[in-house]
C-alpha cells in the first residue's frame, strides 16, 4: 500500500459503513412499524429499494458528482464516471478511496430512504423508483459536495458539520415537506385514526438505527483516534438526552409518555447531534439532546396544524433537529474539540454561527425547491399518486400482491384427539 495507508483507520471506515447500511432496514422497520398494517410491505420495499437504486446511480456517476475535481464550487466533474481511475491503491486521507466511496454511498442511500416516510400510504412504487434516481443527481449530490467533497460551503463558509446536519438532514427535512405538499395528504388525514401497527418493530427498528448512527457519526472522523471516539460518546449522550425530553413533554402535555414518543426522541436527539458531533463536549451533547427531544416533540403536531400531510414526520425530526444540531454549534463548539473556532457560549462571537445559519438556509431552500420540481415532473409524467380505491385498499396487495401476516384461520382436517 501506499505511503500514509492506515490498517486501523480503513478496517474502522468498512466496520462504519457496514454500520450505516444496518440504518437501511432499521429505517425500514422503524417505518413499517409506524404505518398501518396495509401498507407496511410497501414501507419495507421504498426503504430497501434505495439500497439498489441509488447504488447504481453512485457508481454510474453520483461519486464522480459529489467527490470529483470541483467544478465552479457547484458540482464535481465526470471524471470518475463509473468509478473510472478509483483504483484500489488511491488514498483518501489514510484510507483507500474505494472505501471512503462506500462509506459516503451508504450516507446517500439513507438519505434518500428518509424521503419515504413522508409519503408512506399513497405513493406509487415505479414513480417513487424514478424520483429516488433523479433526486441523488440533482439534489443530493450537489449540497455533498457543497458541503464535503470542496465545494462553495466548504470552502468559503467553512462551516462545522461533521456528519451531515445539512447533507443530511435539514435536505431530508426540506426535500420531505415538498414531497408531502406535492402529493398531498393521505386520506381521511385528521380524520380517520392513523395509528401505528406494530410498537415493537417501531422500537426495533430505532435501536438498529441507534446502533448504526455510531458509525454513522463516529465513522465520519474518518480515522479511529480521539474524533471519533469523541463523536461515539457524544452521539450516545444526545440520543439518551432527547429521549428524556421527548418523553418529559410527553408526560407533562398528554399525561402518558408512550413508546412511540421514546422511539421517535432517539432519533431526534441523533439527528441533532449529527453535525455537532465532532464540535462539542458531551455536556454540549446533552444540551443539544435535550432541546431536540423537546423541540421536535412540539414540531410533530404542526403538521395537524398547518394541514400538510408529513406522514413519519420527516420534516418534523429530521428537518428541525438537523437545523437545531447545526445551529447550536454556533453557540456550543469548543476548540477543545474542534481544534480551532469556538462558539458564543466559549467566547467565539457570532461568527460562526452566522455561516452555521447561512448554510441551513442556503440547504433547505435548494432542497425544497429542486425536490419541488422533481417532483412535479414525476406527477406530470407518470403520476406520483396511487388512485383513491388503491390507497383505501393498502399499498401491499395493490402493489406488491403480498400481505405482511397472513391471518387466515388454519383449515383443520380430521379429528382431534
């Protein structure tokens, strides 16, 4: 190998990567457990779908996109079109750019799955296979290589975002809430009781996701020293501090902090923590939990409000934590940490804060936008929606022919005894 190959930093980048593919179906179940029982297959397969669809899309050219030669600070050159000239002796820092490509793969991919929840019950599954190939090109590559691969972000913000917080989630967040506005609410929204079929795959699925938000964050350090063992601890003290909040709120506001509320806070507290991992100290990590957990359990119920139909409140969790993880490093970054700018609370001005904000709005506005217009297209062209009888019947038989329990009572043949 190379001069400046490290054993230890490319085995922690696999193990990473590998990590942040578990997301994929622990999403999945987080996701299908969250709908109704008609459509759950539906959620499962919109999740796992992403897993080949954008695969093909990276290696074809989203790569290329994202982490190629700059372009103007706007976008990455062909140049590494289907992987051409990725050999397995190039370095990326210390480790072997093949893995450092798989590793990002696996951030575009759960990207991408994250959009599902906000249309569950009522999308159609070939429009949603398109969309997802043409939203990696247009959206989510150009903020990756904004933000990590030395575009304009990177490069004249300077911005501190570890993990994602804008690539991410507020993209998510705000690619989520276009979707949602373009197809529409489901039917009977605020009407009809739209409850969760299944607690425990809920509760399943955000372990898993908890569990590979480690590699997630701490596999973002890019080697396995002191950043990535501060990103570990951080990530676990947010995501148990917005569980707290969640479910304080939960208990002071409804009278019953439930195990939806529990589920739902990790993932805030995770999403919240995602860019400031590597910026803060874990009392910071606390501090930006807690007021996830808190913020996005109030954030939920604007959906009811403002009649927008988010249906797994993407805009929700992942839009409002990512923008408070990515805001409150302005306030809460340590140089101790970060080894260089400090936020207010450490006597580092507004500065930082200032492009902090700037990026987020920059994002979002990008993201609802071109998210806006893709999915537009895909209505006009081949229409987005399922017909009304199809989404009263459920989106498992209608699409898949397939039902997730098969509840028929056993035919029974002769005599018991």
């Amino acid at each position: 190998m190379p001069e400046g190959f490290s054993a230890g930093d490319t085995a922690w980048l696999l193990v990473s990567a590998a990590l942040v593919l578990l997301m994929v179906p622990g999403l999945a179940l987080f996701y299908g457990g969250m709908v109704r029982v008609k459509s759950a297959l539906n959620m499962l397969m919109m999740s796992f779908a992403c897993l080949a669809v954008v695969t093909v899309v990276w290696v074809l050219a989203g790569y290329s996109l994202a982490f190629g030669p700059d372009v103007g600070g706007l976008i990455g050159s062909l140049r590494h079109a289907g992987m051409a000239g990725v050999g397995m002796h190039d370095l990326t820092g210390t480790v072997p750019t093949p893995a450092f490509a798989s590793f990002q793969l696996m951030f575009a991919v759960i990207t991408a799955a994250l959009l599902s929840g906000a249309i569950a019950d009522r999308a159609r599954f070939g429009a949603w296979i398109g969309f997802v190939a043409v939203w990696v090109l247009v959206v989510y590559v150009p903020i990756a290589h904004w933000v990590f691969g030395g575009g304009w972000i990177a490069t004249h913000l300077h911005i501190l975002d570890l993990a994602g917080g804008t690539v991410v989630e507020v993209n998510s967040g705000a690619s989520g809430l276009a979707l949602a506005l373009v197809l529409g609410p489901r039917l009977g929204f605020r009407s009809d009781p739209m409850r969760p079929h299944s607690l425990p795959l809920v509760v399943l699925g955000a372990g898993l996701l908890w569990f590979g938000w480690f590699g997630f964050n701490a596999g973002s350090a890019l080697t396995a020293g002191g950043a990535a063992s501060m990103a570990f601890l951080n990530t676990q003290v947010a995501g148990a501090a917005a569980v707290c909040g969640w479910l304080l709120v939960e208990r002071f506001r409804d009278g019953h902090p439930t195990t939806l509320g529990a589920a739902s806070g990790a993932v805030a507290g995770l999403v919240a923590i995602t860019p400031s991992c590597g910026s803060v100290n874990p009392f910071g990590a606390l501090a930006i939990g807690a007021v996830a957990g808190v913020a996005c359990a109030y954030a939920v119920g604007l959906k009811y409000r403002l009649g927008y139909d988010d249906s797994l409140d993407v805009a929700g969790v992942h839009g409002v934590g990512g923008l408070i993880g990515t805001l409150l490093i302005g306030l809460l970054a340590t140089a101790a940490v970060t080894g260089g700018p400090n936020g207010l609370f450490y006597g580092g001005g507004v500065d930082l804060l200032g492009r902090q904000a700037l990026a987020v709005l920059v994002v979002a506005v990008y993201a609802f936008g071109v998210t806006w217009l893709v999915a537009k297209g895909v209505d006009r062209l081949v229409g987005f929606r399922v017909a009304a009888e199809d989404e009263h019947a459920g989106l498992d038989l209608v699409t898949h022919a397939e039902s997730a329990y098969e509840m028929h009572a056993t035919g029974l043949t002769g005599h018991m005894r």
